[in-house]
C-alpha cells in the first residue's frame, strides 16, 4: 500500500499550492533577479534571430547549389539528345550510301 503523499493527486496539490504562493510573492522573488532575466532573454532573442539569419542564408545557398545542378543536368541531357540525333542522321547517311554503292554494284554484277 502507498502512502498518501505519494499519490499523484496529493503531489499535484502541493505542487499547485507552492506555484500559488510563488506567483503571489513573485514580484519580491524576482525584484533582484529581473535584471539577470531580462539580460537571458535579451541574448536568447539575440541568438535566435542570429541563428534564423544563419539558416536562411545557408537554405538559400542550398537552393543556388540545387538549381545550378539541375541546370546543368538539364543541359548535359540537351546536348545528349542532340548528340543522339546527329548520330541517327549521320547513320541514315551512310546506310543511304551504302545502299546506293551496293545497288550500283548489284547492277554491274548483273550486266556482267
């Protein structure tokens, strides 16, 4: 069996009491702080938007170094299909030649 001040009900009571109590003495608790906390969250704003400034010029880097790439891929895969084209009309050429020489050539096998 568990003692009653270890119960989650009596813990919250007596957590909710001191909260109490504090807020009603918080301003002499924090008269000789408040310089202290206002000094950690003038430097925790400071941080933050640091920080935010950090993260978005790295995300813009990111973003030039992600379309640079894809530019260039883009580009490489132009110039391949170009590549490929020119190759088909070069080998259409030479199959029109070849079969233009084998038919001339047909045809003095046959006069002779």
């Amino acid at each position: 069996m568990t003692a009653f001040f270890l119960k989650p009900g009596f813990l919250y009571s007596v957590g909710g009491a001191v909260v109490a109590a504090a807020g009603l003495n918080l301003g002499k608790v924090l008269s000789p702080v408040k310089p202290a906390v206002v000094g950690g969250l003038k430097e925790g704003y400071m941080f933050k938007d640091w920080f935010v400034g950090k993260l978005e010029t790295s995300k813009e880097d990111l973003e030039d170094i992600v379309a640079e790439a894809k530019h260039m891929y883009e580009e490489e895969l132009l110039t391949t299909n170009r590549s490929i084209e020119r190759e088909k009309q070069i080998l259409e050429k030479v199959d029109e030649v070849v079969k233009k020489r084998s038919a001339k050539s047909g045809s003095k096998t046959k006069k002779k």
